[in-house]
C-alpha cells in the first residue's frame, strides 16, 4: 500500500491562512497557543517563564481576554478579529510547528 505524504505546514502557509481566516475560526489558533502557556502564565494573564512557548509578554494579556470572551461569547467582533489576527501571525512558527506535531 502506497504511503500517503504528509502535508508539510511552512510559516509562511500558516501566515496567509490567519490572514483569510474568518472570525469564527480565530479561536482555534489562539486556543492553540493558550495551552502552550504553564498552567501559573494562564491563571495570571501573563508570561513567567521564558521557554518560546504560549504568548510574549506583551501579548499575554490580550490573549489571554480573547481566550475567556471566546469561551463566554462564542464570537469574536470585526475588530477583535483583526487585531487577533494581527497577532497571531507573529506566532506562525510556533503554529507550523503544532500543525506539524513538533514540539
């Protein structure tokens, strides 16, 4: 039986599919990376540990109230999505990374 390749995610794919993702799938990248945050980063809203996994410093707060509006509201506005967005592209690599299962 013929082995069936594997779609290989580069950060540059990753990139253009944030950037056409619609606001009703945000929540699937933005989930991603909340539960890279230690268990201590997402209960303060912050970054502690510096380990390149979850969110910055700077985006940590943000992120963090996008994660608890998703889970309250199931939607995100015009505005949120963009500045979601915005920020999720600074993520790729660590998003091609998930999308290729690498840790």
């Amino acid at each position: 039986m013929a082995e069936v390749a594997k779609k290989i995610w580069t950060e540059d794919m990753v990139a253009e599919l944030i950037q056409r993702m619609p606001n009703e799938q945000l929540h699937r990248p933005l989930m991603r990376l909340w539960e890279r945050q230690t268990p201590r980063e997402q209960a303060s809203e912050s970054t502690i540990e510096y380990n390149k996994k979850g969110f910055n410093s700077y985006d940590a707060g943000f992120a963090s109230r996008m994660v608890d509006w998703w889970s309250q509201k199931r939607f995100f506005t015009r505005k949120q999505g963009d500045a979601i967005r915005k920020m999720l592209v600074k993520y790729r690599k660590q998003l091609a990374d998930i999308a290729n299962n690498r840790k």
